[in-house]
C-alpha cells in the first residue's frame, strides 16, 4: 500500500534500485532450461529467448529459481530434474530422479455467500463510477476508491476439526465490502466463470445492493494433485491436475467454515447494518434443504 492505494512489487521494490549496477531485468524473456553441472549437479545458468533470439547467461555465484508453483517444477522437469520414467516420455535425459510436480497443495476457498445489508457501506459499481468520487480520488487520493478492491478483512479461526494443540488455524476468512452481484454481472461473473443460469437466478436479483462476502479458505489440505510436462516444448503449458476434494476432509472442512461465516456475518456486530445472508439456492443445489451441510458441500463443489 502507498498512499492510500495498492502499489505492484515493481514500483515498491524494483524501481527504486533500478540503477544498480548488479540488477538487470530482461523485459519479455521467456526461460527455458536452467544450465546443471550433470557430474556436481550445481546450477550455474540459464537459457532463455527474447525477441526471437536464444540467450545463454552463466552465473558467478548461483541461480535462483522462482517461476512460482506451476513453472518452477515445469522449468525443472525441462532441466532433468523430475521422475525419470516421466522425463524419457520426452526423451529428456534424467539427471536427478525426483517427484518434481508431485505434492501439489493450494488453499481452495468457497465463494459465493453473499450477505446483504440496509445501509450504503458496501462498494457498489454504480455508485464508485460517480464523478465526485473519482476526482476525489485523482486530486486527493481519498474516498472509496482508494479500497483495495476485494479484502477488506482477515481471520483465522479453527473447526472442530482443527488440531488445537498446536495452534493451527485450518480456516482462512476473506471478507471484502462486495459479493459477485455488486458490478451487476460486468466482471466478476466472468472472473469466476459463473454460467449465465447461475448469475440470474441467484445474483442478479440483488444487483447494485449494498452487500458483502466471505470467502472461507482451507488452510490445511488433504488433497495433493500433481503437474506433468504436456511435452519438451518449454512453450506448452504443463498439464495441472489440482486434484481438489479427493480428500473428504477437506469438503467436511469448508463446510464448517461456511457455518463459521455465517455465524460471522450475522453476530452482533453486524446487526448495526442488518446483515443478513442471501437465501437463493444455487440452482444445482435446490433438491437439497438450503443451509444443511449437504446444501453447503453442493455449494463448495458447484
């Protein structure tokens, strides 16, 4: 955050050691293969391509990889570090044998609860597109505008199935001051992907009221996916297999964090707003009595 408004790690960190002399950034680069030592197994450089051409640095020191989740086991694999029966697919020599790609984990959260309220605090489109309110923003760098556009508020709280021994939350709470009928289907509808079906007959009954979220998160999941090369080709996206729920702990988890939620947005706390949960089924979800847990798991798996 800089004044007031969301700041990219490049402005924050980046530019103002731009004119080191030991920092270079290659703009549109694109790595496809880390340099490995095959007899000390070191990393000692890279190969990548930019504007057409193959570029090959060595390094004096060392080599740090950090492509992220997907392409830092992708960029391995490429490299010969992986499973060797999956490696020889791709007639990709095996330097180390590896379960590069296996183990893969991520916080999958339940979206969708939506709770209204009958004061005007939550963020509308309509009502952040007037023109007072984006000057105060340009001139001051003040009022609405400023939010930082989804997460406005986080908590960690425990299950019944959380180890409390040892102080670990298996819960995340994202709350932000809108839900996915606050830009009446303009965006966030496709961001998540929701079917037209699901959009009107669930949300936008509630377009442009004042409304907000949580987003339970699973801290602490069971399930493990995998990602494998789709071929050699180090331009070919890896092919990514979440794996999501095929734990039934993690289902059973959620669901008792959808109950944490609601029990959240309707305390006393918010019954200043009368916050209240909006109660039309998902339409995949409405042979099941609303608010059971059997409603609430067809609701994390839809």
């Amino acid at each position: 955050i800089r004044r007031g408004t969301r700041c990219s790690t490049a402005k924050a960190f980046l530019r103002p050691i731009r004119r080191r002399k030991n920092l270079h950034v290659a703009l549109n680069s694109h790595v496809t293969k880390i340099l490995i030592d095959p007899i000390t197994m070191k990393a000692y450089g890279v190969e990548f391509h930019r504007h057409g051409r193959l570029h090959r640095i060595e390094a004096n020191k060392e080599v740090v990889l950090s492509a992220g989740a997907i392409n830092s086991p992708q960029l391995l694999m490429l490299s010969g570090i992986g499973r060797q029966d999956h490696l020889k697919k791709f007639g990709i020599h095996a330097l180390k044998h590896l379960p590069v790609g296996e183990n893969l984990q991520d916080h999958v959260g339940m979206g969708g609860l939506t709770f209204i309220v009958d004061k005007p605090v939550a963020i509308i489109q309509n009502r952040l597109q007037a023109f007072p309110l984006t000057m105060e923003y340009i001139l001051r760098e003040r009022g609405p505008m400023t939010t930082l556009g989804g997460l406005e508020g986080v908590a960690f709280l425990n299950t019944p199935f959380a180890n409390k021994s040892l102080k670990w939350p298996d819960i995340q709470f994202h709350m932000a001051p809108a839900s996915i009928n606050s830009d009446s289907g303009a965006r966030v509808k496709k961001i998540m992907g929701l079917t037209d079906e699901l959009y009107n007959s669930v949300y936008k009954p509630v377009e442009n009221k004042d409304s907000w979220t949580i987003i339970p998160l699973l801290l602490r999941p069971r399930s493990r996916g995998w990602i494998r090369l789709r071929s050699k080709n180090p331009y070919h996206p890896p092919e990514i297999n979440p794996n999501y729920f095929s734990d039934p702990f993690d289902v059973a988890t959620l669901v008792e964090g959808a109950k944490l939620a609601v029990r959240t947005a309707t305390s006393k706390p918010f019954k200043q707003f009368n916050s209240h949960l909006h109660r039309i089924p998902l339409p995949n979800c409405r042979h099941i009595k609303f608010g059971t847990n059997a409603y609430w798991e067809c609701h994390i798996r839809t």
